[in-house]
C-alpha cells in the first residue's frame, strides 16, 4: 500500500521504488542489494539509494551481513508461523468489519476481482497483484484506519516470504473459493462467518506457504 511518490522526498520516492521492485520480484529474500547497481538499475542516484537503504534496515526488510552488506531478509519457518497468525488476526477482523460497513459498490469490486483472479490459471505476479488488491479492497471497506496502519507494517513483513504461493490453477480456484465464502458473508452483513472464512482462508494460506517452504 504505497504512498503517492509526489509526496515522497527522493529519499521516499528511491525507498517506494526499491520496495516496489521487491514486490514485482526483481529483488527477492536472500538477494544482496548493492547502492550502486539499485541506483543504476531503477536509475536513481546513490545519495537518496542510501538513505532508502537505511530506512529499509530501520523497518526490518535488509539486514547487513559481515563481508557481505545489505541482504533481504529470509523467514524461517517460526518466523513464518508467526507472521500468519498476526495476517490472521487482522484479516478476520477486517472481514468482519467489512461486514458491517462495506458499500454495495465495494462488494462489486471484490466480487469483480475475484472473477479475475479466476481466470489467471497460469497465476504468478499477475494473479498475486490481483489477490493483494482484493484484500486491500476488504481493508478499506472496513472504515477503520488504525487497521490500515497495521495491514501496511504487516504488508512490508509479507515481502519477505518470497515468490507467491499462487502458481498453478488448483492453489487459484481454491483462493477463489474461499474469497468468494468472504465476499458472500461481507454482502450478507454476515460478521461472523465473515470472520470464520477469512480465518479459514488464512490458514489454508499457511499451509501452502509452508509446504513451498518445504519442497
């Protein structure tokens, strides 16, 4: 949930590009981030590159190891664990009060994304770009902004859990599925099993990631 880069510092703006080339990828947990190849690969210059740096140690994204530098970090498994039983809370809590207040034209929208995720049979960056928009989506009609504050540290933290578990079209159409228990249960106003379903989709959530992180 980035912020608008015209009201970023260059120091702002290098760290929301950074971030956003982890998102798509480009850089993943594990990988060393060197000042000048980030400023010659995203072309920005080094001063605001390292204040990105810094600010990206300061939030628990990189770590710097001895002879080594800067790193993204890698979750073990704990780590992992834990990280889905805050997702959990917050995700249950924003279905339910999604529940309570989401608009007709937000249920729409969360409905519309959903049928596009299911389309996405090859899945990847797209259908995971799709799926963190349904989810914002949920956050938003939830009316409740310290929530949000929280969704967007907890947004940073799930960078760390590396390639998206959303990468054939049996893990899609089981997403789908339980999004759509969601959608239904917000639509019917229904907080309860708004919460209930969300729940379940994060523990299925849970299980695959650690399966990946198995195989």
């Amino acid at each position: 949930m980035p912020k608008d880069t015209n009201d970023l510092s260059s120091g702002g703006r290098a760290f929301e590009t950074v971030m956003q080339a982890i998102r798509n990828g480009i850089y993943r947990p594990g990988d060393r981030l060197r000042e000048v190849e980030i400023a010659d690969r995203l072309d920005l210059s080094r001063t605001p590159v390292r204040e990105a740096l810094r600010r990206l140690e300061a939030e628990n994204i990189i770590e710097h190891r001895p002879r080594v530098g800067a790193v993204i970090r890698t979750l073990g498994q704990t780590e992992v664990v834990e990280l889905y039983e805050m997702r959990l809370v917050l995700e249950r809590t924003a279905a339910e009060m999604a529940a309570k207040h989401a608009s007709a034209a937000e249920v729409d929208e969360m409905a519309a994304l959903n049928d596009n995720m299911a389309h996405q049979s090859d899945g990847g960056p797209k259908a995971a770009a799709i799926n963190q928009t349904f989810h914002r989506t949920i956050y938003l009609a939830a009316r409740n902004r310290f929530l949000m504050d929280a969704a967007r540290a907890m947004n940073n933290a799930l960078l760390l859990l590396g390639p998206t578990t959303l990468v054939d079209a049996d893990r899609i159409a089981t997403v789908v599925r339980q999004h759509h228990a969601i959608v239904d249960a917000i639509e019917t106003g229904d907080v309860e099993a708004a919460g209930a379903a969300a729940e379940a989709h994060l523990q299925t959530s849970l299980r695959y990631r650690l399966q990946v992180m198995r195989s």
